[in-house]
C-alpha cells in the first residue's frame, strides 16, 4: 500500500472543459492498490504462460507453421457448412432472436438438442438441457454446481488444460489421475479410484480427448462409471468433441451410466467448426434423482449470472442440427484422419519420436525421449529449438501434465502438415545422438 501511494503523483494539468481553456491543478487522493479477488488472483492459463514465455520468432528463411492451434477455423481450409450460414441468417432476419432469451436458453434451441443426443437407451427432455456461453461456459457451470469449501474434483493428465484453471480458481484441489499412452489413453482405473476420498465432488472425464485424440470403448467407458458408481460420486462428462472420430464409435457418458448422474458438456465449436460463435451446453443425466433436490435448481440460478448466451447463435441452433448434410461431417474427418495417418507414417523416420495414432478429435500426442538426442532436455527444449531452426510450433505437452510428450493439431492443410513434418524429421535427425 505503501508503495502505491508513493508511486501516486499529483494529476497533470487539464482543460477544465468550461470551454474557456482554463487550467486546473488538482492533488490527486493518495489510493491504496485496489485488491482483485481469489478467483481473479488464482485464474492461471498454462498454454498462455506457456506462450508467453517461449520465443516464437522461428527461423527467418522458413515460413512458421503452426500445430499449435485448437481452432480449426485459422488456416482457413475447413470452413463451416452452408447450413450454419443460413441458419444464422435465418434467426437474424425473423427478429426474433434479438431479446433476452430464458437464462438456460430458448425453449426451442432446448428442445432441438435434447431430441438431437437423445438415443435408445438415453432420453433427455427440454428441461434436461441448459445452453451457456461455449463448452468452457458449460464447464464452469458444470464445475461451479458442485462446488464446495474443501471440495476436490479429478481430472485427466494429460488434460484439457481449463479443468485445472476453472477449478483452482474456484478454490477447488484439482487432483490429477493418470492417462495410460501404452493403452491408447485408457485411464489408470486404479490411479483414479485411489484419487477419490470423502471431498470428491465430481470426477471430469474427456471423451474424446483433447490433447490425446483417444476414444473410449464401451467397455471403458463402464468401468470407468463403475468406480464412480462405488464412491456415489457424479461424473462431468465433457464432450465437445462428440462424435468428432474416425477410429471408433463415439459412445455418450451418460448412455452407459445407468447409476451415477451426469452433467455431460458439449457445443458446437468443434464439430461445426465455429468456435467464434460461442455455444455450448450441460445436458443433465439423472437416473438415480441425485440431482433433483439441488444440482437441477442450482444451474438454472447460475445462468443467471450471465442472463444467458448469446441469443442469435441459440436462435440458429434448431437448423444447424437439423439441415446440416452428413457430407460436411464425413468430410472433415476424412481431413483429421488421412493427416493423422501422414503424421503417424512420416514421423516413424524421426529418430526419438514416437507418435500415438489418435481415433477422434483434431489432435495427437507425440513421446518424446530425451536420451536420444545429444542436447534436448525435455518437451519445452524440444519444441522451442524446433521453432527457431524450423519455424514449427508444436505445444509442449507439460502444458497438459505430460511432459516429454508435444500435441499436434490436424486441422491444418495436409501439404503444410508435410512440410512440418519433414521438418520435424530433418531437426530429429541433426539432433539425434548417433
Ligand atoms: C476438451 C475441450 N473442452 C472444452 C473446450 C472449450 O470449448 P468452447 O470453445 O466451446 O468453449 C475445448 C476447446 O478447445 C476443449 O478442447
């Protein structure tokens, strides 16, 4: 405080703006540095640290390419469907998408998602849907629902890096249970159990997963519920790149979980390809009416801190789901899958790289060994010198918790991501310790 009000000077001089150009002296009032609050002060983004951190200037003779981005919009090679243009257009000529919408969403937007991830064995009515800002509005309301003093909640590692920045903001112990890269990215059943204790809120789960670009089987996905089963804890499924696979079939959380209730998150940023827009939503799964009471009522006062999401993006989410075609889903996981294939083929000539082929998503991992390189520390030292001598920026996976591994995102053209990649040999190679 001391230092603030030392630091503080007397104003400058101003026009009084009386219009007669009259000169005034004011002292300014000594203030004290005004405090920011907890969830203010502890709002960590480790990719931004990251960032910020690293020299991104690359080598001046080689044009940057970057892996690094979850936005498949940048390169501008996949753009979205005619039918999203026209269902915004649509929703913003009718004029009526321009007032407050419900705080949990339009009734019809509600109701269109609801019928759309609705299944056999899994039905979810308009009440059992809540639209918030983006998949990351859906998690904190999803997180925030649960929250609790003394509270924590398991996440994966390595792991979408907002889990931990939403909840160590809440005031939550984010305790990590480990992926297994040896079995596709199963996870350690026994590592997530031995996790759990009487302060677990809830246990996150990422299906599929960013950064690792796994699906789960069906058999996975039951075990994983079982463990929840056994300690009656609730599971945040997030699931914003729902059927986004090309390896296997996308199973829903919440279809298989027949005992344990489910706040499953998705949005349209990934699969439609319009991160921008800002839509996403908790879809509530209660078969054992743990979450009537209070979990139900609790979301619907939370979307009331932001009076709802954006109204003309809701407006047009009737259409998107409704008209559009197949082909334009099939088509870009044609993309994700045949650039996964390139980077899986190539990457065997990279001495000390090992990429893990991925089954959805718009990502995959690759491990890294340090002793095979005469000066490479780890994943940071990796990917930074990779920057400077080859204009290649992958993200280091200790971002993710999982050091000694890098991601690489797929959305990126396929004769750019050849070029990286045999960059990446080239740099493999001048550095491996022969
Ligand atoms: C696993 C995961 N969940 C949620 C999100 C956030 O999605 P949205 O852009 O809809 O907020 C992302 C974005 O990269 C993600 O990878």
């Amino acid at each position: 405080m001391e230092q603030a009000a030392k630091k503080a000077k007397s104003a400058p001089t101003k026009a009084n703006g009386n219009g007669h150009g009259e000169q005034q002296h004011q002292q300014q009032e000594l203030w004290p540095s005004v405090r920011a609050s907890f969830t203010a002060m502890n709002t960590v983004n480790p990719i931004r640290d990251l960032v910020d951190t690293m020299d991104i200037k690359g080598n001046p003779d080689k044009r940057m390419i970057a892996l690094s981005i979850g936005d498949p919009t940048v390169f501008g090679n996949l753009p979205k469907s005619p039918a999203s243009t026209n269902a915004v257009i649509t929703a913003l000529k009718s004029g009526k998408c321009d007032g407050y919408p419900h705080s949990a969403g339009y009734p019809a937007s509600r109701k269109a998602l609801a019928e759309y991830f609705s299944t056999d064995g899994l039905k979810y009515d308009l009440e059992d849907v809540v639209i918030a800002s983006g998949c990351s509005g859906a998690l904190d309301l999803a997180i925030e629902v649960f929250n609790r003093v003394g509270g924590n909640m398991l996440i994966p590692e390595p792991g979408f890096s907002l889990y931990k920045t939403l909840g160590i903001a809440k005031g939550l112990d984010m305790r990590a249970y480990q992926l297994l890269p040896d079995k596709s990215w199963e996870i350690d059943l026994a590592d997530m159990e031995a996790k759990i204790d009487e302060n677990t809120l809830a246990i996150i789960v990422n299906n599929p997963s960013n950064p690792c670009g796994s699906v789960y089987s069906e058999e996975h996905i039951k075990a994983l519920i079982e463990v929840a089963a056994r300690h009656k804890v609730p599971i945040i499924a997030d699931e914003v790149y729902a059927n986004m696979t090309f390896g296997r079939k996308f199973v829903p959380l919440a279809s298989l979980a027949h005992n344990v209730p489910v706040l499953s998150c998705g949005g349209l940023a990934k699969r439609f390809l319009v991160p921008g827009w800002r839509v996403g939503w908790v879809l509530i799964h209660d078969p054992v009416n743990a979450f009537t009471e209070n979990v139900r009522p609790g979301l619907l006062k939370l979307t009331q801190h932001i009076l709802g999401a954006n109204s003309l993006m809701q407006g047009a989410i009737p259409s998107m789901l409704k008209d559009t075609k197949p082909e334009f889903f099939s088509s870009v996981l044609s993309h994700l899958k045949e650039n996964a294939e390139l980077v899986c083929s190539m990457l065997e000539q990279a001495p000390g790289l090992t990429p893990i082929m991925p089954a959805g998503a718009m990502y995959l991992m690759v491990k890294l060994e340090p002793s095979m390189y005469k000066d490479i520390k780890d994943d940071r030292d990796f990917t930074q010198k990779l920057i400077t001598e080859q204009s290649v920026f992958c993200l280091p996976a200790s971002v993710f918790g999982s050091p000694n591994f890098f991601r690489i995102v797929t959305t990126i053209p396929k004769a750019q991501m050849m070029t990286a990649m045999e960059r990446i040999i080239e740099f493999a190679k001048a550095h491996a310790d022969q």
